[in-house]
C-alpha cells in the first residue's frame, strides 16, 4: 500500500478509536453489537490481513470493559426480520441486522460511513467522522491511486475494510432488480 493510504488509515483509526471509547464509556448514547464484535474479527483478519492474536487482543480488552454499551441479544425475530429488510432495500444482511437492531430498541439513528443504509426510509444515518476529514481522505485515496473501495463499517462503527470481489457482483444484481420493480 502506498505511504498516504496509511495516512488515512491512521486518521479514521483515530477517529474510530475515539468514537468506540465514548461509546464504551457511554459518553455518547450507541451500542455496540456483539455480533458485530465477531464480524470485526472476521473483517479485520480476513480483508486487512491484520495478524489475529493482535485483533483477538484488541477486541478482548473491549469486551472485558463488560460496557453496558455492549449490546448482548440475538433474537429468531430479529434475525428474520433482518433478512427481509436486507431483501426490501437490496442491503448486506448484516446491514439489516443493524437496521432491525435500531429500529426494536427504539432509535433511528445508525453510525456509519456506510452509505447503503440511505437507502431504507425513515433512517438517520450519521457519519460519525468530521466532513472536512472525508473530504480529506477522500482526495488523499484518489491521489494515492488507491483503486479498491474502502468503507468503515462496525455496527455503529465496525472495522476498515476492502470489498470482497462477491460484494461487488451482489450490488449489481440488487441494482438490476431494483431498476426491473
């Protein structure tokens, strides 16, 4: 990777790092799902190659805050639930998740940079990162000639990630069959 990739990597992990510590300590109203704290390690040893007894570390000292930010039940309902939003909005399953999450415990508001969530009504979705630092990275991606799309996804705030080649044929089938309705 090209030395100002990791510039931006360092300026949303900071950001990231900050954002998830309020969270925790409850500084700011969100919660974090621990099935996203699974996703997490997936995503972070999968796609970034980051070496897994670190990411493991690293999660481990989060969860054992026991945070009541932590956000503990998985229901059949909602899993259901999830799929057939996931379904409606032509949205990641996961995202869905997210979406079903909010919505039962009576909120609106999703954190992300995730943009697929625009795409289900009635959703406030709030990036948590300052505008001018998006602009910023942003151009710094482009004239690094970065050429994969990157995204920071983790519940609220998840992992920094590239999509899969599997991610990109699925938006174009949801694309197609949204433009067929």
């Amino acid at each position: 990777m090209h030395p100002c990739g990791f510039a931006v990597q360092e300026l949303l992990h900071r950001y990231a790092t900050e954002f998830v510590s309020e969270v925790l300590e409850q500084r700011r109203r969100a919660l974090i799902p621990l099935t996203a704290v699974v996703g997490t390690f997936h995503v972070a040893t999968r796609y970034l190659r980051l070496p897994a007894d670190d990411v493991k570390e690293a999660l481990r000292v989060m969860l054992e805050t026991r945070s009541p930010a932590l956000y503990p039940y998985v229901l059949v309902d909602d899993v259901l639930d999830a799929l057939e939003l996931a379904v409606r909005h032509c949205i990641k399953s996961w995202d869905g998740y997210i979406v079903r999450l909010a919505k039962s415990i009576g909120n609106n508001t999703v954190f992300t940079f995730d943009r697929e969530f625009e795409k289900v009504e009635g959703l406030r979705v709030v990036n948590p990162f300052p505008q001018d630092l998006m602009k910023h990275t942003t151009r710094m991606s482009k004239s690094c000639g970065e050429r994969k799309s990157v995204k920071l996804t983790w519940g609220a705030i998840r992992a920094l990630h590239r999509f899969p080649p599997s991610a990109w044929t699925r938006q174009k089938r949801c694309r197609r069959r949204v433009r067929t309705l």
